[in-house]
C-alpha cells in the first residue's frame, strides 16, 4: 500500500499550527478527530507538501491510504471543524491522484483493532496515541522503557 492507493489528505497550514513542533499539533488534531476503528487497515503518512518545499506554501498534510479507506467519513468530519491551524476548508484537503505525487513519508498503519502500529516505538507517538485515546502497537521495542511506562503501553496495546 502506498499514497498511490485510494487516500485523503488533511492540509495545515504549518504558520497557524505554531511553526516548531507542528507536525505533532496537526497528528493531535487528527487523532482527536477520527475513530482510528474507521480507519482499520489504513496507511498513514505525512509531511510538507510538493507547494511548500517549492515556496508556493507553508503546509503539511497527513494522509490517510488504503483500499478500505472511507474518504468521505474523513472529509465529512473535518468539514467543519474550527481548529487553529486547519487550512480553510477550500483547500483542507487532498485527494488521490493528487495525493500520490506529494511527498509525504510513511508513519505507521491503523491494524484491524484500530490500534496505531508503528515499525518501532517511539515517545512521539506513544504520547500522542496516549493524549488522544488511541490504541498503539509497535512491532519492536529497542530502548529500555522504564516499569511505569512499560506498563502504560501494555495498556495502550489492549485497547
């Protein structure tokens, strides 16, 4: 599965997300947003877009893959919401074919259970999947996570 399969992107625009850390405050966004159970066997992606890194913009887009992937219960529930640092609602969104010539870098996948699966964990999104309600499963574990920690993603794995 890649951007070239069926897929839906959500632009932020990356001045109003607070430049620094907003890739992390556009994941948020997201994830608070979608029912990671609609998006069972998904790809996500992200990254700026082909206009930004061609000084036409200054946006970021995470994207949403697959052949299962319902595009229309991700437009229809970002249609309206009023978040700082969503793009306006005109170009808060892109689509396939479109979508498969942005170079976006793949995050992870939505597994069966609705849980988030990375290739091996990380803090960033340990937290973000904690902060947000997410379930989380990364296949490999290459650091020493502390018990407290070891024990919240246990959790975070059962869900």
């Amino acid at each position: 599965m890649s951007l070239q399969s069926k897929g839906i992107g959500i632009v932020f625009d990356i001045d109003a997300l607070g430049g620094g850390a907003y890739g992390s405050v556009a994941w948020r966004c997201v994830m608070r947003h979608l029912d990671p159970k609609r998006l069972a066997g998904g790809m996500l992606f992200h990254g700026d877009t082909n206009a930004t890194l061609h000084g036409r913009a200054n946006d970021h887009c995470i994207a949403i893959c697959g052949d299962r992937v319902d595009a229309d219960y991700v437009r229809s529930t970002f249609a309206d919401v009023e978040e700082p640092g969503l793009c306006p609602p005109e170009r808060r969104f892109i689509e396939s074919p479109q979508l498969g010539r942005e170079p976006l870098m793949r995050a992870g996948e939505v597994d069966e259970a609705g849980c988030f699966v990375e290739d091996e964990w990380s803090r960033m999104f340990h937290d973000r999947c904690k902060d947000t309600g997410w379930g989380y499963r990364p296949r490999r574990i290459t650091v020493s996570l502390t018990p407290e920690l070891r024990a919240e993603l246990d959790r975070m794995m059962r869900l």
